[in-house]
C-alpha cells in the first residue's frame, strides 16, 4: 500500500521559527517491510533522522527564515501481511512478578489512560469472573464499544481516557486509552499503536481512497497481540504501524513550537491506496 499524509499550517502572521518532530515513517516488522519512504518539508528545513526509546523513527526538522505557511508531506509505500495465527493464550498465572517487572511501562496508569472510577467498578466485576487475560480482554472490549462513541471530529489533544468514558465519546485514540487503561487495571501489559488502516475491508487496486491518522493497542498474551478497539477487529494487512509507546503522548504525528503573534490553522489529509 502506498499512504501519503499530508499537513499544512498557516499562519496569520509570519512566524519567525518553528521546530518540529515527526514520526510519519512506518516501521519494518514481522509483518509489514518499508518499500521506500519519503518526507517533503516546506519551506526547506535543516533536518535530522533518530530512533526514539520505543523504536519510532523520528525526523527532527526546523526552518528559521520567516514563513506563512509549512507543509510536511509524507509517503511511504509499505508492504503488509496478516499477524501469524496466534498461539495458546496465557493464563493468570503467566502475569507473574517477572512479566509485571519487564513490561512495567505498559502496566503503570498515566493520566492518559487512567480509567474513570465509574469504570472501575465494572472492570473489577469482569475480573472476578474473567477465567483467563483473554477472556477479560474480549469483556471489556465488549463493553467499550456499546458504551462509547466514536467522533469524527478530532478531541482536544490533553483528553483523557476519563473524559472519553465519562461523556461516552472520543476518537480513535481517545477509546484506545480506554481499553489501554482497563486492561492495565487487570495487570494485563497493553500499548498504544499508531498507524493506519486502509477503510475498506476488500480495497480495490489503484483506488485511492480518503483515510486519517488511526490507533490500536497490543497487549501481552505471551506475545504482542493487537486489537483495533475502534473497528471491532484484531489488526491485519490493512493495518500499517507507524509507532508504539506507552499512550498518545508517546506516539505524536507532528509535535514542535513555533513563534508568532498570529493564529495559526491547520490541515492534515491522509490517502491510502492499495497497489497489489
């Protein structure tokens, strides 16, 4: 698949300079390789390419003439295949002292996904009767999905996994911190992925097709298991990761400051297009 991400600030008045930190390149892994890639920044900027603590390759970028307008385009074109079937699920015995120590990043609750105390309640009752970290999992996703709604439009980006259960509503990253902190609840390790997801369960070949930023989360059954808590469905070929971390704060698109006494608009347009 070919996926072309494209923003655009504007400013109303020049702004003198602005820094900034993408992480638009899609990442090799067992189940998807990076063809090419490409990042497209204007005005010219002085840039630099990193690997981050999770893995994410970030490009460091700043343009210090004065501008109206950066664009930053990306394109990539990435192959993907579906996750290896998995094995046998653990039990909650496998959630050891051990487990909890080496994946203690992925258990700690930020304020990103802290759950709601009403929340609490329920996942504490699903726990009781969960046999198994699956069976608990496949409740609570149960539950989320009849409970909260998806927005198109984008939340405030300091929304929490509170705020989106309390109100019943969020986007894509807002229900992923839902999940992301009811599974932490249960001592079960989970991590936020974004990426994308091409919207058609069957694409058509050459057909580009209008798309947005996405997030799922994986969690620890022994091995990395993913779900797409928005869609309903556990990640396959449609799915391209991007970055992982420990929530959304980990894993920004397009993160910098800049100086001006202005306002500024901004845009983002994301197409996916299947090529085989």
């Amino acid at each position: 698949m070919r996926v072309r991400h494209a923003t655009t600030y504007t400013y109303s008045v020049p702004t003198e300079a602005s820094y900034s930190e993408a992480r638009l390149t899609p990442q090799t892994t067992a189940d998807q390789y990076v063809r090419r890639t490409r990042l497209e920044i204007s005005p010219t900027a002085w840039s630099q390419e990193y690997r981050d603590y999770w893995g994410a390759t970030v490009t460091a970028f700043e343009v210090t003439d004065p501008h109206d307008e950066l664009s930053v385009v990306a394109t990539s074109v990435v192959d993907t295949a579906d996750p290896v079937e998995p094995g046998e699920s653990i039990g909650w015995e496998a959630l050891d002292a051990n487990t909890l120590d080496r994946y203690c990043e992925f258990v700690h609750q930020q304020d990103k996904v802290r759950p709601a105390a009403s929340l609490v309640t329920e996942l504490d009752a699903i726990r009781a009767e969960a046999a198994s970290p699956a069976a608990y999992v496949d409740r609570v996703v149960e539950l989320l999905r009849s409970r909260v709604k998806r927005l198109v439009a984008a939340t405030h980006v300091s929304s929490t996994a509170e705020d989106a259960w309390e109100t019943g509503k969020g986007v894509t990253h807002d229900l992923t911190h839902v999940a992301i902190g009811a599974l932490r609840h249960a001592s079960i390790p989970a991590r936020f992925v974004a990426g994308y997801v091409h919207p058609d369960a069957d694409p058509q070949v050459d057909a580009p097709v209008a798309a947005e930023p996405h997030a799922w989360l994986e969690w620890w059954d022994g091995r990395w298991v993913g779900w797409d808590v928005t869609r309903g469905e556990a990640p396959g070929e449609r799915h391209i990761v991007v970055s992982r971390g420990r929530d959304f704060d980990d894993n920004p698109n397009l993160r910098g400051i800049y100086s001006t006494d202005g306002e500024v608009s901004t845009t983002v347009e994301v197409e996916i297009t299947r090529l085989a």
